[in-house]
C-alpha cells in the first residue's frame, strides 16, 4: 500500500504540518500540532486533507 503524505495548512494560525493520508478512511478532525485548535473539514469534504491539504485524500474522487 502506497503512503500519501501532503502538507496541511491550519486555517487559525495558519501553520503547516506534514501528515500521512490514511488510504481507507476520511479525517474529518485533525488536531494542530502548533495552535491547539481542532480541525474540522469543510461541509462540502469529506475530510481536513480534502479541505486543507496539499493532496485531497485517495477516498475523494472529484479532486
């Protein structure tokens, strides 16, 4: 099985992390490692990596 990393951007302070993006399931929340604050993806995704990724997650076939 392949391991997707991309580059998450905290939409509060704005911080960006590497993360690995799981290959069989969404992530809807993500805590930042730098600020604190729970992530949580946008209505429209179905995940933080599709919301506020550098690379949407493999489940989201319309990115």
């Amino acid at each position: 099985m392949e391991i997707v990393k991309a580059t998450l951007t905290c939409p509060y302070c704005s911080s960006k992390e590497s993360a690995e993006i799981p290959n069989d399931s969404c992530v809807p929340f993500y805590k930042c490692k730098s600020c604190g604050e729970m992530i949580k993806a946008k209505e429209e995704d179905c995940c933080v990596f599709c919301s506020y990724g550098s690379e949407p997650c493999p489940l989201n076939k319309n990115k």
